[in-house]
C-alpha cells in the first residue's frame, strides 16, 4: 500500500510539471506573433489551473484511499484480536491445568493474533524480585533467557513487563528504538524484529502475580482498541488461572478430608475406618481360597508413663519413630493401622500357617528390643500384642478386634512385652473387668475399700518405724479383689485420684487410732499415682488429711514415681516444696526402673529411695542385680538420702542389705501386708499375722 502511494503522487507532480512546461511555451511565442501573446497567456495560466487542479482532487483520491485502507488494517487487527479473545475465552472455559492453560493461550496468540512473540512471566518473592518465565510462544532465539527482567524499581525492572506487575498498570511499548527505559534490552530485541510491545499485568484478589507480554515487528503496532480487547484477554486469562488455582486448593482440601478421615493426622496410617475396609477385602478373599486372615491388636507397655515423661511433642516423635520401626516387620502385602493412641492393629490376609503370625508377633517383639535414642536418654519400647484369626474367633471385624483387644489385656496381665491368642475363656474375663470398673465407684461410697499395713524395719537395730499402707476391695460378690486387678482400671477410669485421697486420709485416721491404742508415732508410706498427683488437689488433700486425722504431717510419706518428678519439673519443684514444707516426707519408688537420668535428685528435696523388688529378689543370685543395688545405695548415702529395700524375702538377702549398708526393708520375710488391727499386735508382740497377702 506505501508503494502505490508513492506511485500515484509521482503521476500527478508529472502532470503538474508538464503544465508548467506547456504554459512556458505558449509565454515565449516569437514576435511575429505578438498579437496572439496575451491569448496564449491566458491560456496557459487556465491550463496550469486546470492541471494543479487535477493534481489537487487526484491526490486527495489517494488521501482517502490510503485512510480507507489504514482503517480496514485496523478493523482487521481488531476482528483478529476479537476473535483471538473469543477464541481465549472458550479455552478458558474447558482449561483444568494451569500450565496447559498458559502454553494454549500463548500459542493462540500467536497464531491467531499474528504477533511476533508471547510470553507469560510470574513475579517471584526472592530478593531480586525476579521475573519468571512460565510460558513462551513465537520468534524467540534464546531472548527470555539471556534477559536480565525483574520487577522491582531498578534497571532491570523498570521495562514494560516488570512496570506492569510492579504498578498493576498495562504498559504500551510503541518503539523499542525509541523508548529509552528499553536500553538494557533494545539491541537483542531489534535483533529478533521485536520493534513494540505490550505487557499487560495479571492479578487475582487484588495481587500482581505476572504479566503478559506480546512483541510486534512493527512499531506504532498497538492502537487503543487493540490495547483494550488485549486488556481484556489478559483479564479473562487472569481470571482462569486463578479459578483454576481455586479449584485446585478445593480438590486439595477435599483430597486431605478425605485422606484425614480414613487416616491418623500424626503417623498418617489407616485408621479404624480404613482398617474396616481392609479387613472385609482381605476376609472376602480368604474365604475363596479357604484361608484365614490373622488381626493382630498391638498396645504399647506403659506409653503412658514414657509420654508423661518426654512430654507431647517428643511422645508424638517417638510415635512415628515407632510405626517406621513396626512397617520394617511386616510383608509385603500386610497393613497396619492406628487404632488410637498407643494402639494399632495388623491385618495378615492370606494366612495358611497359624506360625506365620507368630514369627511376626515375636519379630516386632524382637526388633523392639532395641531402644531408641533421643536427646532425653534412651527409650525401650514394648508391645503386649493380642492375635485373633478370622474365621475361627469370629467373622466380623468388630468381634474380631474385640477378642485381639482381649487377648492383648491377657498379654499385658502376663508381664507385658509378650503375645497371647484369643481364647474363649478371655471373654469372661474382660466382662468381670467391665463389671469391676462399672462398681469401683459405688465401692468408694459403700466403704468396701480397706488398708492392709506391711511393716517396715531399721536395718541397724530392727525396730519396726514404720509401715507401707496396701489397699484392699472386700467386694461383695468377688470377696477380696487383688490391688493389681482393680488398681489399673483405677488409673484408666480416672476414679484412681478419689480413691487416692481416700488412702491419704484412711491412713492418717489410722495412725490417729494407733496412737490412742498407745503405739509410738510411726510412719505411714502411701503410694501418690501419677494421675493423682497431676489431677488432684495433692497439698489440699493432704492437709485435710492430717487436720481431721490430728497427727503430724511428719507422720506421713508419699512415695511418688520417677515419671512424676520429671514431668512439668518447675511445678512439681514448687509442689514438691509445699508438701516438704508441711513436713511431710517424699521418697521415690520402684526407683531405678524409670526413664529419667540421676541428676533430679539434686533438685527435689526427697528424703529416701526405695529399690524395687525386682533387684532386691534375685540379689542374692545375680551379679548384675547386687552392682545395681550397691550403686544406688551408695548414691542415696552420697546426697544423704535414706534407701528402703521392698520385696525382702529371705534372711540371707535381708543380710547383705544390711552389709550393703542399706537403711530400712520390708518384705514377706519380715511380715505380710496385714489388717490394721493386727498390725497393732505384730508391733507389740512381735507377732506375725497368718492372714493377708500381697
């Protein structure tokens, strides 16, 4: 279109020019024709006239046509940049990936806009807020990569992609030549015909997060209305990523419910739900090929004790720790879930061979003989797992996990650190532990509870000076219930910490009597449960105790476990003093079996140790046993503390206590524990009770 403008104006200053020739040669006529001159003239001037005004209407011809053409090359670009946006929009509409999304549109505009060149780049958070290329069609040779684009306010960030993002503003670049802000990339983009462009900003929520930028090959390419539909494109384009973004997160959100409703949120194993499922699938193919499924119920010793201990976090640590050790067990094809807290179960689909389940119960018993290291000392983790086999115990996941849940009980009755299969026998045991906890309440009102006394003596002289109070249940029905079957249901119903404050005051009523019988004081050691120590009101039950009972506090001992002291340490110090502080004495029971180093004693102001039975019996025989109890004698004699041996059943162990340098003892060698009034004539007489028991 330029050629043939230039073309027919050349036309029409010829005709012009031969005009003017044509008017001179009728001006310079010779003389003989003199008389004609004027008339010449005249005729001459109307034809230059009439020339420029030929040449006059022609170019102006050329004028309009050249307008009419610009403006049908614009309604051009603008039908191309309308169907491009059309085009855009039903893209959107079907687009599900965001990245899918960016490459489609890029190459559309490409093709159908006719543009030399697209990208898509995102607004990265580091220091230098750099601009990322996340999409690129078109004419490029390497450009995106070699340029240096940001979108912060500096050199390199003040160009038309990194303006737009940084000011949320569409930037027109009309001349790359001419636009000094184009500098630090001017000579790369003439190089590949980029001679204008357009960045056109792309925010969600009010936030830039990238741009959109096109290069034409033609300067002055980018007239308003064009501007506006690309402002619309990039808009619309804006709009899709971020409604994609929003269904993304949504599909995420409802992925994570799901998955958090058949899973545990901290070991992120199946939980009971999925656990269900398993089962039926595993159960239904056993039954076609005429196998059995085995469920395994695994309970974890004393987790209790261990997460009081370490605390939550370091509890929750360990917990995962210990479902990494548990995967490394199992094959290929089992599953494991997580019942609830220290519980999981295992599913063992396909079993032929009864042993296979218990290779696998005595290897997890195995590989969890190994403690696990932490920062707070070593940490020995073990399992009282239950085994139940389906068909034979039951075909439904319910009873099934009920029986392994019972068998695990039986484990755990057993010493712990073991595996029982399901009997039938074990049902009515779990109904009688059911039934015990269901009256344990009305017990505490109906005065079934009592105190059996054990005494304790003076290793130097063998006077009695004291004695351990021992709790008892007379039930009604099942006569005298042994303390190491109601005591657990105690601590898990909660109904430890009432009974707990009963004992406390039972026993200082009790020694109130004895002094009215006429014994001397002595002192009454009762057993503090972790339970009643966090959950109770410890100092106002003993105060209560001794006010109402009218003896001195002095007269009392609580014995309190390690896992108490070393738990929340700057309030149990602050308890612990207030309890010294009545008079009343602390000493530390079973000590030696817990999960805390020495250096506490320092801190807590306790006045003994008592050794637990488990080193005092066979101390006679084992070596190690005898270098564990010299140790700790020796270590309570270095921070002045007094040590008391329990479990002291023969003269020959109660001997080398004593030449071990020992304090005090009790045990069935000295006397049984022994109702209160019978305790009254082993003191004075010296007479040992034929009746109770430990």
């Amino acid at each position: 279109m330029a050629v043939n403008d230039r073309r027919h104006r050349l036309v029409a200053f010829s005709l012009a020019a031969l005009a003017i020739v044509i008017c001179s040669l009728f001006a310079w006529q010779p003389d003989s024709i003199v008389d004609h001159r004027s008339l010449s003239l005249a005729l001459a001037l109307l034809l230059l006239l009439a020339s420029l005004l030929v040449c006059a209407l022609y170019l102006r011809m050329l004028n309009v046509l050249a307008e009419r053409r610009r403006a049908e090359a614009m309604q051009e670009k603008l039908n191309r940049a309308l169907r491009l946006l059309s085009a855009c929009n039903m893209t959107l509409v079907r687009a599900e990936d965001e990245y899918a999304l960016l490459d489609e549109i890029c190459r559309m505009v490409v093709d159908k806009g006719g543009y030399r060149m697209v990208w898509v780049g995102y607004a990265g958070q580091d220091v230098e807020k750099t601009v990322y290329p996340v999409s690129q069609v078109g004419f490029e040779s390497g450009y995106l990569k070699k340029a240096r684009i940001t979108w912060g306010d500096g050199e390199f960030g003040r160009g038309p992609t990194g303006t737009s993002i940084r000011t949320g503003i569409v930037q027109v670049n009309q001349n790359v030549l001419t636009n000094p802000l184009m500098e630090p990339w001017r000579n790369a983009a003439l190089q590949l015909g980029y001679n204008a462009s357009i960045a056109l900003p792309l925010s969600a929520s009010g936030t830039v997060f990238g741009a959109l930028t096109i290069y034409s090959t033609i300067p002055d390419a980018f007239f308003a209305d064009e501007v506006a539909l690309l402002e619309e494109l990039a808009s619309d384009l804006a709009f899709g990523i971020s409604t994609i973004r929003d269904r993304r997160r949504h599909d995420d959100a409802k992925e994570k419910l799901a998955f958090l409703d058949a899973h545990d949120s901290l070991t992120k194993l199946p939980n009971r739900l999925l656990s269900r499922e398993y089962f039926d699938q595993a159960a239904a193919a056993a039954e076609r090929g005429q196998k059995r499924v085995v469920v395994l119920f695994l309970d974890i010793d004393r987790f209790a004790t261990i997460n009081d201990t370490l605390g939550a976090e370091q509890g929750d640590a360990l917990l995962i720790r210990v479902v990494e050790r548990l995967r490394s067990c199992l094959r290929e094809g089992d599953a494991i879930c997580r019942h609830g807290g220290d519980e999981f179960i295992v599913h063992l689909p396909a079993i032929s061979d009864v042993n296979q389940a218990v290779v696998l119960a005595e290897n997890i018993l195995a590989a969890f003989a190994e403690p696990f290291q932490g920062a707070a000392g070593d940490v020995t983790i073990s399992f009282s797992i239950g085994i139940s086999m389906f068909p034979d115990d039951g075909r439904d996941f319910d009873i099934l996990l009920k029986n392994a849940d019972t068998a695990a009980r039986e484990a755990k009755d057993s010493g712990r650190n073991t595996y029982r299969f399901f009997t039938r026998n074990m049902s009515a045991d779990v109904v009688n532990s059911m039934q015990l906890r269901h009256q344990m309440a009305g017990a505490l009102k109906n005065r079934e509870f009592l105190l059996h006394y054990q005494p304790q003596i003076d290793l130097a002289n063998g006077n009695i000076i004291g004695a351990e109070a021992l709790i008892r249940w007379n039930h009604p029905e099942f006569g005298m219930v042994p303390p190491g079957r109601f005591i657990p249901l105690a601590e898990d119903s909660g109904l430890i910490v009432p009974i707990g404050e009963w004992v406390i005051g039972e026993a200082c009523r009790q020694q109130s009597a004895w002094r009215r019988a006429g014994l001397a004081d002595l002192v009454v050691a009762v057993n503090l449960s972790a339970l009643q120590f966090k959950r109770g009101n410890i100092e106002q039950s003993v105060i209560q105790a001794v006010d109402s009972a009218g003896v001195d506090a002095a007269c009392l001992e609580l014995e309190l476990t390690e896992s108490i002291l070393i738990k929340d340490v700057e309030t149990v110090l602050e308890t612990v003093r207030r309890l010294k502080a009545l008079g009343v004495k602390l000493s530390i029971d079973d000590f030696g079996t817990g999960y805390s180093s020495l250096a506490y004693l320092k801190r807590f102001k306790v006045d003994k140790l008592k050794i637990d039975q488990s080193f005092v019996r066979d101390l006679m025989t084992d070596p190690e046993d005898a270098e564990i109890v010299r140790t700790i004698i020796q270590m309570a004699r270095n921070l002045s503390l007094r040590t008391i041996a329990e479990g002291v059943e023969s003269p020959e162990v109660l001997s080398l206590l004593r030449d071990l340098g020992c304090d005090e003892a009790q045990g069935y060698h000295i006397a049984r524990p022994m109702p209160a009034e019978a305790f009254v004539g082993f003191v004075t007489g010296r007479i040992a009770p034929q009746q109770g028991g430990q």
